[in-house]
C-alpha cells in the first residue's frame, strides 16, 4: 500500500510525539520503581512457570551418578539420552504410550468429526424439534449423575477394560458442538443457498462448503480435545481396573509416582526390563523424571504451534458465556 | 402429487406412530438384561443383554465348559440359543431400519413396512429358536445345576415383534399403491433429524442413562448384585448420611474442606484480573507476549504432571532438598510434600500455579476492549496510574469477572478430584478430602455404591439449584444469563 508523503509525515510526527511522551513517563521516578518492580515480578513468575520443566529436563540427559548425589540443579553436565532408549524398552511404558497416542489421534478425529456435522445440524432450524434435541444436548454440559452412576453405566455398557472407552463417550461433546454452531451461523447463508438451489444435498453441502470453511474453529477444537485426551487420567483410573495393559501414559505416570520404584520394583511390577535399562543403573528417582518428561514432551512440543489456538478457544467461549 | 393425503393414507400415517413406538422399544429391549429371553439357564450371567448374547459366543457360554463336558447340555442347544439371538439382533436391526423409512414418503412408507415386517419375522424365528433352546436344556439331567429358566422377557419381545410384523403387515395391504413415477424421498426436516440421530442416541447413553443410576440410592445394593425388590430400603442411605455418626463426621469433614479449598478459590478469583491489569502495563510487548505464552503452559498439562513437577521439586531428592542440602543447609533431604500442614493453602497455590496465566487471557483480551479514549480523558484530568487502573480498567472488567465468580459459586461443591487425588498421601489426607475425591474412594475403593450415589444426588441437584440461582441474579443484575 503506497502511503503519500503527508501520510508518512504524519506518522512520523505520531512517533516523535510519542518517543517524547514515553520519555517523560520514564523521568517520572514513581514510575521507574513501579516498571522494575512489575517486570520483575512478571519475570519471576514467569520463571517459576518454566523453570520445574527445565529443571526435569536436565535431569533426565546428565549423567545419571550426578544426578543421584543431586548435583544436576541449574546447569546439565555429561549429556545424554539413554534414559529415554532405556524406558523405551520399558514394555508396559510403551504400551502406555501406544495408548494414550491412540486414544488422542482417534478420539480426536472422532470428536471433530462428529462436533463439526452436529454443530451444522444445529443450525439447521428446519430439523424436525430442532430446539427440543439442541436443549437436550445442552443440558449436558451443566448437569451430570454423578460418578458412580456413571461408572455403572459404563459397566453396564460393557464399556469397562475396553479401548472403546476412551473413544466413544467423549465423541459428542456439547461445548465444542456451541462453538462450532456459533462460527457456521457467521457463514453467509447465501452459499449454502445457491448450492441448495443447484440441487446439493445437506451432506453435500456439508462436505463441500461448511467444512472446509469452519477449519479455523475445527482446528481450535481440535488442539483442545487433543490435550484432554493426553491429559486425561481417571478414566483410566477408573474404567481400566483390571485391564493394565490399557492404562494411559498419565496413569503409568501416576502409579510411578507413587510406587518407591527403583529398576526392582519396575521388574516386579510386571515390566518386562530389558539389557539396556540394566546397563544404564537407572535410579527410581531418574525414571520418575524420565517419565515424566515424556509425558509433558508431547504437550510442550505442540504448544508453540498452538499458541493461538488456544487463545482463540478461550475468547470464542467468552463470547458464549 | 404430494399435498393432498388420501384419507387411507392418513390412517396409515397414525398407525405408523404405533409402529415406530414398538419399534423403538424392540430396539431398546435388546440392550435390558433383565429383558434377556436367552437366560434359559442360571449359568449365564445375569447382567448379559440380549444385544451381547446374538454378538459374542463366548460371553453367552462362559460357563457352560464343565456342562457340555459332563454331557449335561448339548451344545448345539447353545449355538442354536446364540444363532437366535443373533436373528432377534438382525431383526430388531432391520425394523429399525424399517422404521425411520416410515417417515419418508408414500412410496418409501410402503418399503418401509415390508422392511418392518420382514425384521418382525427375524424377531420372530429367533424367539422360536429361543423357546425351542429352552425345552431341550429343560430337560437335562442336571437340573439343579443348570437350573433352567424362563423369562418373562420372551413374553414382551414376543409382543413387541408381533405388534410390529402384524401392523406392517396391515399396512402394506391398507395403504394405496404409490405412482410409478414417484421417487423415494424423505422430508428435508426429517431428514436432517435422521442425521441426528444416531448422535441423540449418544447423548442419551452417556448423559442421561447414567440417571437411571440413581435408583441404587434406594436399595441395599453391592457391586455385582442385581437389584430386586427385596433389597429396597427407602431412604435408609439418606438417613444413614444424616444420622450415622461416623458417616456424619465424615462428610462434616469432608465438606468443610469442599468449601474452604472452593472458598479460597472463590477469595482469590480476582487474582487473574490483577495479572491482566498490571500485566497490561508492561509496554513492552515481546516481554509481555513472552509472559503469557510461558505462564499459559501448566494449564495445559495435567494434574499428574503437576504432580510429577511438585515431586521433582519438593520430594526427598528433589531441586529444594538436594539445594539445600549441598550448599550445606540442611543435613538431609526432606520430602517437603509429605507433610499435613497448610493443605489448603498449597492446594491454592498449585491452583494458581497451573491456571492464573490462562485465567488472565480473557481479562487481557476484554482489557483490549475498553476505550482508549477514557484513558487519554483521565490522564489529561490527572489522574494517576493507578487512579486510571481502579477507576477505568477494573469497572471495565467488573462484567466479566462477576460472570465468572458466579460460575465459581455454582460450581462450590465441584472441585473435581484429580488434584487432590494425586496430592493425598497419608499425612494430608484428611484435610485434603473434598467431595469428589470422597465419593471415588468410598465408591470406587470400598465399593460403597448407594451411600455415594446419594451424595452423588444430592450434589447434582444443589450445583443446579447453585446454577440456577446464579443465572437468575445475573439476570436481575445485567439482564443478561450466563447459561
């Protein structure tokens, strides 16, 4: 965009007005002393926010002996990856991992699926007791059983040590259905006219139009439903209790935790251990960190990338609330 | 051609209401255990469905390996009790089929009930095969060990599918015969419903069955019994939770933890809106992105994982303890998180920890909102930075904020049980007790089913009552509910 030459003077003049300005906030002693101290506090809590996940971090590739005796505290020394190699060969650690990604990618593509093709049902205000059946979903999200009614239903559902578990429950979700409803009622209607009027039928208008334009909140949801499925532990807890095969990688975490596991107590507790986790003299305390790490990996990984994501999330449902 | 029905066709129309209704509920006996006319014989569980027993072989058998190895039960008598139950399955399959047809057009209706029908006569032959099963395992030579039985429910399918084949069946003869020229077609209302509905049915499953949990709080009932009438006690749970010392102490206890961890919550649920403000005043703004994007982080991990992170910070060989320990302060390690005192206010703090970074987007984002204008008007009266923040910032942010502290309040006695079943150990256990963590452990872990599901209740309905109450002062106050 080409500017003119009074334009560009203009902003010029904005900014030199505004240097000036800022200039005169900083002489403001008051001031300084407030900007230090809010920066610093900032900084702190910023750090404390980050500094745990580096901490475990550097635990995890320094050598293991400085790690026991403690020594590994702000700076890793004698890098390197063999505790992650080793835990791979951990069989019910990987197993844990098969899981919990399994339930993420399929519980996820499920749940956007079915969100985004309800979410356009919805809006449709033709369906036969279109307001009867969207209050009936809404209902749901303020009011539940109870979790013992719950845990029954699932076990009269046949829906205990299953995978299916994880999956099927969590495929309706009302609150995303609300937020991807809101964004395709801000579609122009006239596109699903005109192609109502060249004859497409309501899957296809979906398909071809609907979904393809509401990515931006189907991604959102997406990213969302992806870290509650990571996240997600007492169903594991709860519905798996004599299927451990199927615990998620959080329950595994949770049961070393709380296990005073060191490379015995791995083995007895059923893990098959092999050389390599011999080999590396791997602590209780080193394996906890491990785990741990590569729990929050996944997590800390996507996050960048998903940043917006995720603001965007919170402000759609601002709207709504 | 549409428009005008005949009057035969409007008849038709009504009976097929009948029709569907049965349909329905042919569909849904299918899963009723109690229902289950294959539970010819004590052998097989009592918590099979029907559904279960046309699927699976293997769950319908279970128990019979001793009894067709000892010659008691032949078990072709088995493969032709599960072959017949696996008819009923397909023919409940196909009247369902059948009847959401039913709502297309003339020419669809007509091929809906002969869909029906034929579906009537799947139910049908299975319930023959069914009763058949049951007259040879009757005459085993092992009756007290087989104990053979029949169920009511073969009486209900039986009508049901009856009900169905032989209102099909009429229907096919009453109705006109369609034009050769029309199309099958269903109506865009109905057709959209029919896409639906596959996810009603979800919703009923997972949401509102769960309800039919709550009969449990009215029968003395214990993990794998079935409920009979015998067993049912009336609101003895209900008393139990009033009048049962232990059980009262227990959820005195229990609930003031609830509401003081809630109301610290609740007491510090402008925390978010102080970050947003003061947060604001950072000019700078790759600092300030870099704040929000690094304090949003522990909101997305877990509640294991912060406790994975407290663990590696304050247990026995964790970042304090091994700190300390080698610059000499302490002489051991000290696993800082067992330990009994303050639980309330460390459960705030990790509360905070993990959410007041996110909590603040929305404040940060409403903050964008306010006028800028109002800022420039205030400075040029004189007033201060923090004269403008109390003055021009919070008022602004008051809507938002009450919406939530509303929320909070609703949600007083949901403070859900991830948090503080990872942080309970036996030295905090008692002051970490809430609500949520109580009913899994009395529930799940003792096995204490209808003592839990009353509580369970009573919790629901006082958080919608909460809710409720808290939407109608929203409105009364800003006009405007919050649900």
């Amino acid at each position: 965009m080409a500017k003119t030459a009074q334009e560009r003077a203009d902003i010029k003049a904005e900014k030199r007005y505004e240097k000036k300005h800022r200039h005169k906030f900083r002489s403001n002693p008051g001031d300084i002393v407030f900007y230090i101290i809010n920066y610093f506090i900032f900084g702190l809590f910023t750090l404390v926010c980050t500094f745990p996940f580096y901490y475990i971090f550097i635990n995890t590739i320094s050598d293991n002996d400085l790690v026991i005796k403690g020594t590994i505290n702000f700076i890793p020394r004698g890098l390197h990856l063999d505790n992650y190699i080793a835990l791979a060969n951990v069989s019910d650690l990987s197993n844990a991992f098969i899981v919990s990604v399994g339930r993420t990618l399929i519980g996820t593509t499920l749940m956007v699926a079915a969100s985004g093709f309800v979410g356009y049902l919805v809006t449709k205000q033709e369906m036969w007791g279109r307001k009867f059946w969207y209050r009936f979903l809404i209902i749901t999200m303020y009011f539940n059983a109870g979790l013992i009614p719950w845990f029954l239903n699932m076990q009269m559902l046949g829906l205990t040590n299953t995978f299916l578990a994880y999956i099927i429950p969590g495929i309706v979700a009302p609150y995303n259905i609300i937020l991807v409803k809101t964004y395709i009622e801000s579609i122009p209607a006239e596109l699903e006219e005109s192609a109502a009027l060249d004859g497409a039928t309501y899957l296809t208008i979906f398909r071809k139009i609907i979904w393809p334009l509401s990515k931006p909140i189907l991604a959102t949801i997406a990213i969302f439903g992806a870290v509650g499925h990571w996240n997600s532990f007492t169903d594991s807890l709860i519905l798996m209790q004599s299927a451990p095969e199927l615990y998620t990688l959080q329950h595994r975490l949770y049961i070393y935790l709380n296990t005073a596991s060191n490379l015995k107590a791995l083995m007895e507790s059923g893990g098959q251990v092999s050389d390599a986790v011999l080999k590396s003299a791997m602590s209780g305390k080193v394996i906890k960190y491990t785990i741990s790490m590569v729990t929050v990996i996944p997590i800390l990984l996507i996050y960048p990338f998903m940043q917006r994501y995720f603001e965007k999330g919170i402000m759609l449902g601002a709207v709504k609330g | 051609m549409r428009g005008s029905k005949s009057s035969r066709e409007l008849m038709g129309d009504k009976l097929f209401y009948v029709i569907r209704i049965a349909i329905l509920l042919s569909v849904i006996f299918l899963f009723v255990p109690s229902l289950n006319p294959t539970r010819i014989s004590g052998l097989i569980n009592r918590n099979l469905s029907l559904f279960t027993a046309g699927i699976s072989y293997s769950t319908l058998t279970d128990d019979f390996g001793r009894a067709i190895k000892k010659g008691w039960v032949q078990e072709s008598t088995l493969q032709l009790l599960y072959v017949s139950a696996m008819s009923i399955c397909i023919g409940a399959a196909t009247m369902g089929i059948g009847g959401c047809m039913t709502l297309g057009n003339l020419k669809l209706k007509r091929l809906s009930s002969l869909i029906a029908a034929i579906g009537g006569i799947f139910e049908l032959v299975g319930l023959m095969g069914i009763y058949i099963s049951y007259s040879r395992i009757s005459l085993t030579t092992k009756p007290e060990k087989i104990e053979p039985q029949f169920q009511n429910g073969f009486w209900v399918i039986l009508a049901v599918s009856a009900i169905v084949l032989l209102l099909s069946v009429i229907e096919l003869l009453f109705l006109p015969k369609a034009q050769k020229e029309d199309k099958y077609s269903i109506d865009a209302k109905y057709q959209l419903f029919l896409m639906f509905m596959p996810f009603i049915a979800l919703i009923a499953v997972f949401s509102y069955l769960p309800l039919l949990g709550w009969r449990y709080a009215f029968f003395d009932y214990k993990v794998g019994d079935t409920l009979s009438m015998e067993k049912f006690v009336g609101f003895k749970w209900f008393n139990e939770l009033l009048k049962n010392p232990a059980t009262v102490r227990d959820i005195v206890r229990v609930l003031k933890n609830t509401l003081a961890m809630s109301g610290l919550g609740i007491a510090t649920s402008w925390l978010p809106m102080a970050f947003a403000i003061f947060l604001s005043e950072i000019k700078n703004v790759k600092f300030r992105r870099f704040v929000q994007v690094f304090t949003t982080v522990p909101n997305f991990i877990s509640w294991v994982l912060v406790y994975a992170i407290a663990f590696c910070i304050f247990s026995t060989d964790g970042f304090v303890s091994s700190l300390l320990v080698n610059m000499g302060i302490w002489d051991q390690g000290v696993n800082l998180l067992m330990s009994g005192e303050h639980t309330w206010l460390k459960m705030l703090g990790w509360g905070l920890w993990k959410g007041i970074g996110w909590s603040a987007i929305i404040y940060i984002a409403a903050i964008s909102g306010i006028d800028q204008q109002l800022y420039e008007a205030a400075t040029v009266d004189g007033a201060g930075r923090f004269q403008r923040m109390w003055h021009i910032t919070v008022p602004g942010l008051l809507p938002t904020f009450c919406v939530l502290l509303l929320m909070s309040v609703a949600n007083i006695l949901n403070n859900g049980m991830d948090q503080y079943l990872v942080f309970s150990n036996a030295t905090n256990i008692n002051s970490i007790m809430v609500l949520d963590l109580y009913v899994y452990k009395l529930g799940i872990g003792k096995g204490s089913i209808p003592l839990t599901t009353v509580i369970g209740m009573v919790k629901s309905i006082v958080s919608v009552t909460l809710l409720f109450a808290a939407n109608g002062i929203s409105k009364l106050i800003r006009g405007e509910s919050i649900i």
